[in-house]
C-alpha cells in the first residue's frame, strides 16, 4: 500500500475485521506471519497471531510491517 494514506488503509481494514492478514516486518528479515483482523483504532491495527493480540501500528511517514489481507475468491 505504498500510496494510500494511514487513513485510508484503516477504513479499507474496518470491512475486513476477521480475516486473515499476512505481515511482514520491514525492520528486519523475518517469515511472513499470518494472524486474525480483530481491531482498528485510530493509528494502529489489533491483529490475533496465535491467540495473543497484538497491535501493529500504521503511520504515514515509515513502515514498519506490510500487511497484506489474505482473501479468498
């Protein structure tokens, strides 16, 4: 999502609460991990990776995760 804003990729998330996402961290090289949408808040997302909640911010000005929805067709 390299040119929608923080606000724009909370609102596309907000549909999607309970799918899966996959992230990616961009501060280092680690395995894509797959979790559970479960929150949005007004900077961050709450995402269920192996049944502990985590919050991974979103800010305009760096990354430090990609996520990726994980849809079926």
């Amino acid at each position: 999502m390299d040119n929608i804003t923080t606000a724009e990729q909370l609102i596309i998330f907000s549909r999607y609460l309970d799918q899966q996402v996959v992230i990616k961290s961009l501060l280092n090289e680690d395995n894509e991990v797959i979790g559970t949408l479960k929150g949005i808040r007004q900077n961050a997302l709450l995402i269920d990776i192996d049944e502990v909640n985590r919050w991974i911010p979103l800010n305009d000005n760096f990354n430090i995760c990609e996520v990726r929805l994980l849809l079926k067709p």
